[in-house]
C-alpha cells in the first residue's frame, strides 16, 4: 500500500484511508469484520468522530489490539473546554485506546479563539499535555474557513470535501495547504453520494499527491472496492475524463451536497433527500420514492414556513426553501408521470 505523508504530522497514512461514518449503519459484527479486513489490507488511517453514535466504539473493537500500527483522528464539535474535554475521554473509551493521533474541530462556523481559556483549544492544550492526543485539525465545509484555518498557523489538518466536481478555489486550498505543509484530508470523495464512479473519483484524488482521501465504506464489497483500485489504480485517461466532464456539466452551480447541516427543519423536511431528489429520481431504482411514505415525505415541503433558519447554515450559500419548492415541483411531475395517483385532485 502507497503511503501520503499528512503535512507537518509527519504521519504516513495508506493511501486508502477510511472515513468511519457509514460504518454506523452496519451491525457491530459485520463492521468489525470489514475494520479488520481493512487493517488485514494495510489500512493504517481510519477517521471518526464523536459524533458518528457508535463508530468509535466499533473501531476499538475492531482495531484497539493493533492500534499502535494505526492512525486515528476523531472529531469533537464542542464549542467550550469543558465539554471538549468529556468528548477527547469518551472517545479514548470507546476505542480502547490511550491516545488519538489527531483532534479535530467538528465544523465549526468560524475558527475557535486560540487564546481563549474556555474555548476547545484549551481543552487541546491540557489533553496535550496528558499524552492524549497528539496534533490538532479542523474540519469544515466553508472553504473561506478552511482557507482561514491554513493561514492561521495553528492547525495541522485541515479536513475538507474534494472530489472532482471541486471548485478552482477548492483545487487551490489543496495548494494552499502543500505550500503550508498542513496534511490534506478529503472526505466526500464522492460528493455525498452524487458521484457514482469510483474509478474516475479514485483516480482525480491520486493525481493530488497531498490528499489524503478517506473513502466511506458500510459493506465488504465496498472496501474491496476501493482496494482493487489501489492495486491497478485508473488514469485519468480520455475515457474517465469523459465521465468527469459529463458530471461536471451536470452538477455546476448550486447543488445540495447532502452534508446535513440544514438540520434541523422546523418542518421536520428531509432536506438532504428532498434538495437532491431530482438526481435521486434519476437512478434506478427510482421506484423506491413513489410509495406513501415517500410522498408525504417531500410534501412536508408544504409545512415549510420559510423561517430560512436552513438556508443561514447551508455551508454551500443555498437558497435551500427555494430549493425545495424547485424539487417538490419536479417530484409531483415525476410522480404523476410514472402512474402515482396522490393529490391528482389539486393537480
Ligand atoms: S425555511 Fe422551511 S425548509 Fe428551511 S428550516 Fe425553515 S421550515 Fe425548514
Ligand atoms: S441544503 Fe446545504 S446544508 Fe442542507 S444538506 Fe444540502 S448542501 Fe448541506
């Protein structure tokens, strides 16, 4: 397995890295199966949070006997010392470990206050000081803030969305952070799902040779996947360039990234489903959201009281009620269309 140097760290993670997200939707078993296998493969980063309900839990079943052959980041999004500390504890407990080789800031709005003594960084600090963790990143998906936290000085990582639909500012924080010798880490190397082509997305991230991508993956089929394609890695040859520019036309301009962090909705709306249901309805099986529940589902879009409360925390500037009347419209079409017979009297 190739391996990426992460910036000033120092770390040299496996070219393929797992981001530990969707391993949350898979029974305990089985993820511990697919952890070890990754390991069994060569996979020496695994990325996690705090927040990911019961991910840290299985990466310490899966990996604590191992983990001084392993490097693991997690992620804390307290806003104070005091609860960034009880997050840096608890997730030491649940991965059975007594050190984690990088802390995180967990999205935050702006940059958390170096000097101040209640911010997370105090709470870095200390755990520094105790063995507890050894370098600090930052994750977010508002490049000015990403660009903000290279520039600072003070973070090791920066964690950010790259695939190849990126903008030329997103290429250029890749850049920026080579210049600044902070380690690269790319999550949604398939935007959230909306790229459905591994090889082309493999191959876009490798021809950056100082991003470290963090490949989510919830079945064996998956991991194996993304292990072939280390193996024989793909070009960026004519053929998947054909595939990257069809896809660069498709999702220019404003499209939802399915990141969530819209939610809450006082309508209780679905938003990363509803905003994206235009693509979703476009791949088979798109049967799955022509039942009830599918449609009472996208017409809470009617409940929505354009409070715009998602729209100030869209880290992407969408106009996201906008959004979501643009795609309630192009569902109903869709939905009458392939024989769906609700709300025929009010059409
Ligand atoms: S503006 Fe509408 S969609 Fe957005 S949070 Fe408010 S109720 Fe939900
Ligand atoms: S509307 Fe914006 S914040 Fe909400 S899921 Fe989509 S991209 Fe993310």
């Amino acid at each position: 397995m190739r391996t990426i140097t992460l910036g000033r760290t120092g770390l040299e993670v496996s070219a393929v890295s797992l981001g530990c997200l969707p391993i949350q939707r898979v029974p305990m078993d089985e993820a511990v199966r697919i952890l070890r296998k990754a390991y069994d493969s060569g996979i020496t980063y695994y990325d996690t949070a705090n927040r990911y309900t019961d991910s840290e839990e299985k990466i310490g079943n899966a990996l604590s006997d191992v983990r001084h052959n392993i490097i693991i980041s997690t992620k804390t999004g307290a806003t104070d010392k005091a609860t960034a500390q009880k997050h840096i504890e608890n997730s030491l407990r649940m991965m059975k470990t007594d050190y984690i080789d990088i802390i995180q800031f967990h999205n935050p709005k702006g940059l958390p206050d170096r000097n101040d003594p209640n911010s997370p960084w105090a709470a870095f600090d200390e755990a520094v000081k105790k063995g507890y963790v050894r370098y600090c990143g930052i994750t977010n998906h508002s490049a000015d803030t990403a660009k903000a936290a290279v520039l600072s000085g003070d973070y090791d990582t920066v964690q950010y969305p790259f695939s190849y639909i990126s903008t030329e500012k997103e290429v250029a924080l890749t850049e920026l952070c080579k210049e600044h010798n902070v380690g690269f880490i790319a999550m949604k190397g398939l935007c959230g799902g909306m790229l459905t082509n591994s090889a082309a997305c493999y191959a876009f991230a490798r021809a950056h040779d100082n991003v470290v991508p963090i490949w989510g993956v919830q079945t064996m089929e998956e991991l194996e996947d993304w292990l072939e394609l280390e193996k024989n890695p793909p070009e960026l040859s004519d053929e998947i360039m054909a595939v990257i520019e069809a896809d660069r036309a498709k999702y220019s301009g404003d499209f939802c990234r399915a990141c969530g962090y819209c939610l809450p909705c006082a309508a209780n709306i679905e938003i990363p489903t509803a905003a994206r249901i235009e693509t979703l309805l476009g791949r088979a099986p798109w049967q799955q959201y022509m039942d009830d529940a599918s449609y009472d589902k996208m017409h809470r879009i009617d409940n929505c009281i354009n409070c715009r409360a998602c729209a100030s925390r869209c880290p992407y500037g969408l106009d996201t009620p906008a959004l979501l009347k643009h795609m309630l419209a192009f569902y109903d079409a869709f939905y009458h269309a392939h024989g769906g017979t609700r709300g025929l009297d009010n059409v």
